[in-house]
C-alpha cells in the first residue's frame, strides 16, 4: 500500500467507516472505486488491501496523543 495522505483531501468526521460507520481514517483506492475504513478495519483487512489497493491514505497518526 501506498500512504498518499497529501494528495487527498483530509478525511473528516463526516467520513465514516463503510463496514462499520465509524470514523474513517483510512481512504482506500481501488481500480473499481475507493473505500473508507476505520482504523481497526483497516488494521483487519490491511493484508488483502495491501495486495489490491492502487493507493492509501492513512490518516491513523491523527489516533496518537500529542503528549
């Protein structure tokens, strides 16, 4: 997979989860579309997206704590 994060527009609160609708922190490019995945599906699915996805935009590091 492929982070692209600054090519893309920043996924925002109103970007859900499509198997779950939570937050999207992942935008998943594919050749027939795109798909939007919480981090912990994303994490799940993460080996057979890596294997297909075109492109990725991770946007997982907005999870950390700035500490």
């Amino acid at each position: 997979m492929t982070d692209s994060a600054t090519l893309e527009a920043p996924l925002t609160v109103a970007d859900r989860c499509d198997q779950c609708g939570a937050q999207a922190f992942l935008r998943v490019h594919l050749n027939s579309g795109e798909l939007l995945f919480c981090a912990h599906h994303g994490r799940k699915h993460q080996d057979a997206l890596r294997a297909t996805a075109v492109r990725v935009q991770d946007e997982t590091d907005k999870l950390v704590e700035n500490v």
